[in-house]
C-alpha cells in the first residue's frame, strides 16, 4: 500500500468512527476520545476532512441508534379517551 493510500484509510477511518461515536448515548459516548480523533483529523488529515465533509450532502442518513416506535391509538371501545 502507498502513502497516500494509507492517508486516505486512516483519515477515513477516524471520520467515520468519530461518526459513529457521536451517535452514542451521553452515558457511552467516550468524549476525550471524540475530541483526540477530531483533533488528529484537523492536524494530520484535514485533507481527508475536507473531501469527506464535502461529500456528506451526498451521503444517505445514517441508520438510527434507537428505533422510534409509533404512538399508540386506544381501541375504539375504550371510553377513557
């Protein structure tokens, strides 16, 4: 693997884990870690930052960690409605 190959992954790979990551509950998202990861793509891989930020308009949403569930409607009998 070249260089800009392996620029290219390990950019990539911490984009999309800080992704990821941010999507955790308060309780399990590991901040400092976010913050490092974040801090390691704007020094060593803004060029990687950049493209990929660029392309998100592009990209489909991601799926979601919790899965809403539609508001339940009483039976027609029930009369405490």
């Amino acid at each position: 693997m070249d260089e800009a190959r392996e620029y290219w992954i390990i950019g990539r790979a911490l984009y999309e884990a800080v992704a990821h990551l941010e999507r955790l509950s308060e309780e399990r998202r590991p901040e400092s870690d976010i913050e490092d990861m974040r801090e390691l793509l704007a020094e060593r891989y803004a060029g990687v930052w950049d493209v990929l930020v660029a392309g998100e308009a592009y990209r489909p949403a991601p799926k979601p960690v919790v899965k809403l569930v539609p508001k339940a409607t009483p039976p027609e009998d029930d009369t405490t409605a």
